[in-house]
C-alpha cells in the first residue's frame, strides 16, 4: 500500500502554519513537505526547515524540467511542492502533508484524487484582520492584500474534504488530528496494512 496524502489550506492569517505545526509535534503524523519559494526568509526562518529558499531564475527553471508536483505564484512570489520527494515518500508507505494554497490544491488533486484535502478558516474576517496585524511582520498594503485575496481563496472552501474553523486553537488541532486519524482507519487503508489478520479473520 501507499501513505496517505494529506493537503492542507487557507487563507494567509487563519493559523494553518501554526497547526500543521502542532500536530507534527504532537501526533504519529505525517511528514512535512517542504516547499520550495522565491521569498525572502522570515526572522527566525532557515533554508531546509520552513522552505527551501531559492531565487526565482531557479524555480523557473525547474517549472521547465518538470520537477514540481504543483506550484502557484502567491503575493507576487513563487510556491512550489517537489514531485519526485512526494512520489517516493509516498511509495515507502509513508504519510506526507502539503501545507499549500487552494490553487496547488486543485493541481495536487488532479494528480491525487485520493488526497485528503482539509480548509482552515478563521472565525471571522476581524480576527483574520486582527492576526495579520499582530504578526507586525507586513505593511499595510500587504496586509489590505493579503485580506482581499482571503476573500477570495475561501470561495474555495467546497472543493476540500474537511473544513476546521480555527476560533480555539486547542479546539481546531483536536480536529485536525481526528481527520488525520480517521483517514488510517477507513476499510482500503487498514486492509491493506493487515492484510495477514484480514485473511485470518474474515
């Protein structure tokens, strides 16, 4: 059998970063994938860890040679998931996770139809406002962007499979770990990894 695939998206500001985070330290979880971008490194952020950082004369470059499963070009930078890491995480039976938008989404999907595709909102538009501005990281043109464009990525929210609306943090990573779960116990998953006690049993 293979891993399952797991995408996870919202809009900028709705805590998905934090979540994903979360739960690969707090869950058997699945593992990161780490994409590759055109932006430059956050304070505190390190090449390999969050993103692979590489100029946009490389990433254009790859996009020729095919090497990204999906890529997407977000607030004027590139974002982009490695095909061949996805493809062997997956053969070697091992769960992955993309953290990714709504457009690399519908890009890994038509790829993956079996991925399981989960949408995080925010409560509200004046918290999604409020989380934004206490980053203290963006202007407020990017900010005023980053909102317009929310609006945007959340008319998406019917193409995924789960949508968690993160009021409570504590709240919204109990259901992001009970998708992650659930999706291990579904019949194909669990015939295929005991196949040898299905056989003795049914």
């Amino acid at each position: 059998m293979g891993g399952n695939l797991y995408v996870v998206a919202a809009p900028s500001g709705a805590g998905k970063t934090t979540l994903v985070r979360m739960l690969l330290e707090t869950e058997q979880a699945p593992r990161l994938s780490i994409s590759f971008t055109t932006r430059s490194p956050r304070p505190g952020e390190q090449d390999g860890r969050e993103y692979h950082f590489v100029a946009v004369d490389r990433f254009k470059s790859m996009i020729s040679a095919g090497e990204f499963l999906e890529w997407a070009e977000v607030h004027g930078n590139f974002y982009g998931t490695s095909r061949k890491w996805i493809a062997d995480q997956l053969a070697a039976d091992h769960d992955v996770l993309l953290e990714i938008d709504w457009q690399g989404a519908q890009q890994v999907r038509a790829i993956f139809p079996e991925a399981i595709a989960v949408f995080i909102l925010p409560p509200s538009m004046e918290e999604l406002t409020r989380r934004l501005t206490g980053r203290g990281t963006d202007s407020a043109e990017v900010i005023a962007r980053r909102l317009a464009a929310a609006r945007d990525e959340m008319r998406h929210v019917g193409e995924f499979d789960y949508v968690i609306i993160n009021d409570s943090l504590e709240q919204a990573l109990d259901d992001l770990r009970a998708v992650v779960r659930a999706s291990r116990l579904n019949l194909d998953a669990q015939r295929a990894r005991h196949a040898a006690l299905f056989a003795r049993l049914i």
